[in-house]
C-alpha cells in the first residue's frame, strides 16, 4: 500500500476517532447534568422567600434570605430591599416591581446582585408576585430568592472546559499507530514521547512488550487478534501500558484491520486515546452521583421530582417510606393518585397551573398511604426550566401527620373543655333559677287544672284558661331545655328504633306546624329497613330532631330538600376530628339541607348556648343545637358537622344495643284511673305556693293532704302520725334535703312509700334517694295528671 493510502487510511481514522472523542464528551455532559439535577434538587430547600409592601418594605422572608445576605432578621425586618444593592440594580429592580404592580403578572428568572453585609456581593436570580387583598387591590410582592452565585462560576468554568476540549479535539494528542500481524509497531505517531515517555523509535517492537499483566489486556490481546483473523473491525477497547518512567497509563484502543488487494490483513492501524483521567473522571462523578444519591436517600425530608403532568419522575426512600410504596411503584403516577378523587381538578388548576405561572406551589396536603392511612405532606414545589432539557418540578415536604392530628386533639380538648366549662357555668346559672322559675311558673301551670274543672264545658273563658296553660308549659319547656343543656339528660332510657321514632315525629303536630310554615320546602325521609335499636331517651332524641329539622328549614330561603336519612355504621377507626370515638357498631342518623351552609367561623359556634344566627322576628332561644350537642353526648355518641356555601349536612352517631324494641301505645289517661280512696298523703315542701298547689290538687283528686313546710318537720309529724305516701321536694336550702329527710323517716317508719319532686334537674341526690326506696320522680311544676300518676303508682306497688 502507498503511502498516500496510508495518509488517507490515517485521516479517516481520525475523523472516525473525532467522532468517538465527541461522544464521549456528551457522555460526560450527560454525567455532569445527572450530578447537576441532584445539585438542584438540595438546593430547593435552600432558597429565601420573602414578601414586601408596596414601599418596598420586607414584611416576611424565611432565613435562607438571611443566609444569602448575611442580615440577621432584626436587621431585615422592615427594611427597604433597595438599600441591599447599588443604584443601577436598585432602579433596575424598581422597574421590574412597578411592572408587576401594573400588570398583576408575575415576572421570574431577573437577575439581581445582593451586597451582603460583609461587603460581599452575591448574583441572585429573583422571582416577584403582587400580593392583593380581598379587594384585589396590591398590597406587597412576594417571591423567590436563589443565590446564583456559584451556579455562574460553575457556567463560567463550564464554557472554558469546552473551549480547551475544542482545542484538544482540533488539535488531537491521541497516539496513532500501525502495527503488523505479529503485532510488531511500524509506525508510531511522535506524541508517543508525551503519552508513553517512548520516543517513535524506540516503540518499534511489539506492542505486548508495553502492557501490563492486568487481566483486563487479556481480552485486548483476543480482539486485536479476532480483527487480524476475521479482517473485521472490532470494538473498542482498554489496555494497561507501563510508561517508560514506570507510570501505568490506561489507553482506550479503537482500531481496523488494513488489507491487500486480495483481502489478506497485512496490519492494524488504529488510536490510542490516553483515558486514564478520563476513566478517573468518570468513576469521580460515578462516586459523586452515589454519593448524591445516597444522600438523596438518606434525607429524612421526603424529595420528589416531577414532569409538568404531576407525574413523579424520582423520589428518595424516605417518600417510598411516608406512603409506604416500593419507589418504583411511585415513579410515572401522578400526586393526585394518592388523593381524594374529587381533589383531581384541584391538583390540576391549584397545583400544576400556579407552579407553571409563579414558578413554586407550597402548602399541606392529605394523601392516602398504601394501607389506606391518611397521611399530611407540608410540601414546597418549585418549576426548573434547564437550558438544555425540559423544564420539570422539584421539591421538598415533611411528613407533618402527627404534629396536624396533635393540633386537632389539642383544638379539640381545647373546644371540649372552653364547652365544659360553658355547660358548668350554664349549670350553676340554672340551677340558681330552675328552682324559682319553676315556683312561679306552678301557679300558672297548676291552677288551670282546678280551675277547669270547676267551669262548664260551654264556658267562655276555658279557652284563655287554656292558653294561659300551654303558655306556662312552653315556659316550663324553655327552662327544662336549660337544664338539659346544663346537667344532661334527666328522662329515662328506652330501647327504641330511630326509624319509629323520626316516623312519629313526622307525623306530629308540631311537624306539621312546620311543614305549613315552609311550604316550599320538600322533607324526605331515606329509612334502612334493617336499622339496629339504640338505647336512649325518647324526649331528648325527639328534642333533637325537632331542632336539626326546624335549623334546616330555616337555613333554605326559597324552596329546597331536608332529608333524614338513618343507616347502620360500623367504624373500625376513628372519625377524622375525633380521634378518641371507640370502634363499633352505631346507628347514623342524618339530616341535610339544601339551603345556606356556615361559615367556618359559625361552625365553630354553633353548639355554643345561646349563639344564634336567626333573624330578628323568628323565634329561637339559641338553645337548639347545644341540647342536640348534650343530648349526644349524654348517649355516649358523636356529632359530625359538615357545610360549605350551600348545604348543611348533621350526621349523629348513637350506639347500637342488641336489645329488642318494647312498643306501647299511649294516650290520654282518665281521671278515674289515677283519683285517690281517701289515703293520707304528706307534702313535705319549703315553698307555700307549692304546698298550696299539690294539697289541692290531691284533695281534688280524693285523697287526705297534709302539708309541712321542712324535713325536720315531717320527721316530728311522722313520730306521732302515720301517712299512706310522702311526696318529697328535693331542695330545701334551710334545712334538711329530701334525701336526709327521707332516710331519717326510714328510721322511724321502715318501708314508708315515698315520690320525689323538684323544680331542679335530676341530681345524685335524687339517684340516692331512689336507692333508699323512694319511687317516681315529679318534675314540678305539677299538673292533675302528673302528681296523680305518681301517686296511684307508687299506692299500687306490692308492699
């Protein structure tokens, strides 16, 4: 072969081996990007934030920007940022805030230059976004701070490893050489000098005098004797050479066969390409992207990157852990997976829009974990828009379950004691005035009775009679209603189904009083036919659907729905909000209303004594939902509130008994059933008035009334007389009370048959009364009917 053949031969192998040196440099870039995307992902949390008024005054920042500029906060708190820089960047920043005032767009990625307090000026790349009020109006700007100082350096060292690789590319130092099939150099480029320390000459021998015994020349000696064989062009490949001041050198061979006419091999031309710093390059950034990565794992913050469909592009262990997925079972899904499904939308146009437009997002958000806990991510995302690739999200978030689950136990005792002493204050209140109001309301409440009974059926003042009464027992209600709310449930537990109980109410009288009022309004009724009993009081629990469904009606201005609606629950967990409801089976009793819904601030009110909403004009004690809230409380349930712009939804959980349902009809009783024989009944009360009231009634009734006005006194009466029954008034302050008084009398008069009565709540002291073998318990005021019950039952009971 000519020697202009062999100049050309060598020729296309250099542009061949150009071409592999420019590969290998995009490998390298492509290593330096992965180490540069770890880069940028740690420093996420590193950058400042900060928010300003209109004058430019720092109203917040984080103490990343403290770090940047070397400012404590005591120094930054209230200055004006304009004052950190010089006049030209200052105006230049100015121009860029007024504009984002005008136009109400944000502007990001400017560049500004900080002088830190110790002189110091640092390059920044600034972010800024108006901050309105309520009104729309521009009160600040807020926005994102990077130190980009070391970032320029690196670009700028960058640029000048790519100048010198262009120079070493045009002006190549790789070895090229020819050696014939025994493997003997015939040509040896005269760089050998600077590679090997071996003059041209004195490399004309074989090429295996140079190499070392590593292994690795092994596989070198197998190809290069494939390619003098087969006459075909092997890969590339690694030789270890010994240079001539005994330096090892790793060389990267790339090399053809060379033939005759007749396609005989007559030798191997080829380039060595020293890549000993190259491969020591490579394992650096190797170990440095391991070293990243570890530590990427090893941060206990969880870090994710994203594409701009929220999809998780890589996450660290402790991601994989907080959700407890595999990470390779996170990677290509996006957040929203791991959501509410109606949070869907919201992550589109909360999460992805306004990271495309102000550059971060950051906030608390509840995900789903693999075994369906709920867990909450305090998270800031921010957009990375390379020179050189595709913009994706990086952030940083920390799981944050347990210190949101502390804050809800804590505002919820906070709540459950801020009500308790309420309800303690409210207590001492009506028991103050329960006692006097009741006094006062027994003479309205009473004396109709007597009266009526002493007018014709045709007489015209039996109705105002009337209605004087019902007044009375209205007020009487309103003071019970107090008690409830301030002592808890007095009236005694059924087994009862809530089905029948909401069908009775329904078909009331004071329902259908409501339904006239309302009469755009639809009420349905959405029964489980399978619903489970519940032990409970029926009073109160019709008290509470009285009030939940006369709420929901007024809330609905127009025409709307209330729906009750009933079902069987079983909570294997707790209820969000209240962490300490015990696992179980619960009846569901709910009631929803299409009308307005409350406001956050109500919500937080509503069971509050006396907080109301109503207008003036409509009645209401704001009583309502707090003897719904002591009622459920009192039946050992819970209360799940949940409303918004439009619709209320009250859902009450009461425990399931297995017990069966004992239905009994009632009515009207007749006088005849309850009128006394002439028995001897003793009233033991310090009020006259009330004295007065239940002597009457019992005379009226048929039985022999005897009255005294003190405990002491009815223990002095019943050492010398004998009475048939002794009716009881539980509160007598200048004295002895009922219950002293009735366990005195047992010591004279063991087995006296005894009721209780009392304006007041019931109390302990009742319970213990009871237990000494006292019967009913009359809440006064009285009424013919009430006393007479009472007193016919308690006659009747087998001695």
């Amino acid at each position: 072969m000519s020697e202009m053949d062999t100049h050309k031969e060598l020729m296309e192998r250099i542009r061949e081996l150009e071409q592999a040196e420019l590969e290998r440099n995009r490998l390298v870039t492509e290593l330096r990007k992965s180490e540069q995307r770890y880069r940028t992902i740690l420093n996420t949390i590193e950058e400042a934030y900060y928010e300003n008024d209109v004058q430019g005054r720092l109203t917040f920042f984080n103490d990343s920007l403290c770090r940047i500029s070397g400012y404590s906060r005591h120094e930054l708190q209230g200055a004006n940022i304009r004052q950190y820089t010089d006049q030209e960047t200052a105006r230049e920043g100015t121009n860029v805030f007024n504009q984002v005032y005008r136009t109400g767009k944000a502007v990001k990625g400017f560049e500004w230059e900080i002088r830190r307090k110790d002189g110091k000026k640092v390059q920044v790349e600034a972010s800024v976004s108006q901050m309105v009020d309520v009104n729309g109006r521009g009160v600040g700007f807020c926005g994102i701070i990077r130190d980009v100082s070391e970032r320029k350096l690196t670009e700028e060292a960058l640029k000048q490893s790519r100048e010198m690789l262009r120079s070493i590319i045009e002006h190549s130092n790789e070895l090229f050489y020819i050696h014939d099939t025994q493997h003997r150099f015939t040509y040896v480029s005269p760089n050998s000098k600077s590679i090997l320390g071996y003059t041209s000459e004195e490399m004309k021998r074989k090429w295996t005098e140079f190499v070392t015994d590593n292994p690795m020349n092994k596989k070198g000696f197998e190809i290069t004797d494939k390619a003098i064989t087969t006459g075909e062009r092997q890969n590339p490949y690694l030789l270890e050479l010994a240079k001539k001041n005994g330096e090892l050198v790793l060389l990267e061979i790339d090399e053809s066969p060379m033939k005759d006419a007749s396609g005989k091999v007559m030798s191997i031309t080829g380039a060595a390409r020293d890549v000993t710093e190259q491969k020591k390059d490579e394992e650096r950034l190797l170990k440095s992207e391991k070293k990243f990565r570890d530590l990427f794992d090893s941060i206990t913050d969880l870090i994710y990157t994203q594409d701009l469909e929220g999809r998780f592009l890589s996450v660290n262990r402790a991601m994989g852990i907080a959700f407890g997925y595999e990470k390779g079972e996170l990677i290509g899904r996006p957040a929203s997976d791991f959501m509410e499904p109606e949070m869907g939308p919201l992550f589109k146009l909360e999460y992805l829009e306004k990271l495309k437009t102000k550059g971060y997002h950051e906030g608390i958000s509840a995900y789903f974990a693999k075994n369906g806990k709920r867990i909450y991510i305090d998270y800031r995302s921010a957009m990375v828009e390379p020179d050189d690739g595709a913009p994706y999200i990086t952030g940083a978030g920390r799981d944050v379950t347990e210190q949101v689950l502390a804050k809800r136990e804590i505002k919820r005792l906070q709540n459950q004691m801020v009500q308790s002493h309420k309800m303690k204050s409210l207590g001492l209140m009506a028991g103050g005035i329960a006692h006097d109001l009741n006094n006062i309301l027994s003479g309205i409440v009473s004396y109709p009775d007597l009266i009526l009974m002493d007018l014709p059926e045709d007489s015209p003042i039996r109705k105002p009679i009337k209605t004087i009464q019902e007044s009375g027992m209205r007020a009487a209600d309103v003071v019970a209603d107090l008690l409830t709310v301030a002592r808890g449930v007095a009236t005694g537990r059924e087994i009862c189904n809530l089905n029948s109980l909401i069908t009775d109410y329904m078909n009331s009288p004071e329902h259908q009083r409501l339904v006239a009022i309302h009469a755009a309004v639809v009420f349905e009724t959405l029964f489980a036919h399978d619903l489970l009993n519940i032990r409970c009081s029926p009073i109160h629990i019709r008290k509470t659907l009285m009030n939940l469904i006369s709420n929901a009606s007024e809330a609905i201005d127009g025409a709307g729905t209330v729906c009750i609606s009933t079902c069987n629950r079983y909570l294997d967990e707790p209820l969000e909000g209240y962490e300490d409801i015990r696992s179980g089976e619960y009846v569901l009793l709910t009631v929803a209303d299409t009308g307005l819904g409350i406001s956050s601030v109500d919500l937080e009110r509503i069971f509050e004594p006396f907080y109301t909403k109503k207008v003036l004009g409509r009645s209401g004690t704001g009583l309502g939902l707090a003897i719904v809230w002591n009622t459920v409380q009192d039946h050992e349930g819970h209360i799940k509130v949940k409303s918004g712009k439009k619709g209320t939804v009250f859902e009450l959980f009461f425990p399931v008994t297995r017990e069966e349902e004992k239905r009994t009809e009632k009515g009207k009783v007749a006088l005849e059933s309850y009128a006394g024989d002439g028995e001897r009944i003793l009233v033991v009360d310090d009020e006259e008035r009330q004295r007065e009231i239940a002597c009457k009634m019992l005379v009226r009734l048929g039985y022999q009334a005897i009255a005294v006005s003190s405990g002491e006194e009815a223990v002095d009466y019943l050492r010398e007389h004998t009475a048939d029954l002794v009716i009881l008034d539980m509160i007598m302050p200048k004295g002895k009370n009922g219950r002293e008084t009735y366990d005195d009398i047992l010591k004279i008069r063991p087995g006296q048959r005894a009721i209780i009565a009392s304006g007041y709540a019931k109390t302990t002291e009742v319970d213990m009364t009871r237990k000494l073998g006292a019967g009913k318990y009359v809440k006064k005021p009285y009424t013919l009917e009430k006393i007479g019950l009472a007193v016919r039952e308690e006659l009747q009971k087998q001695t």
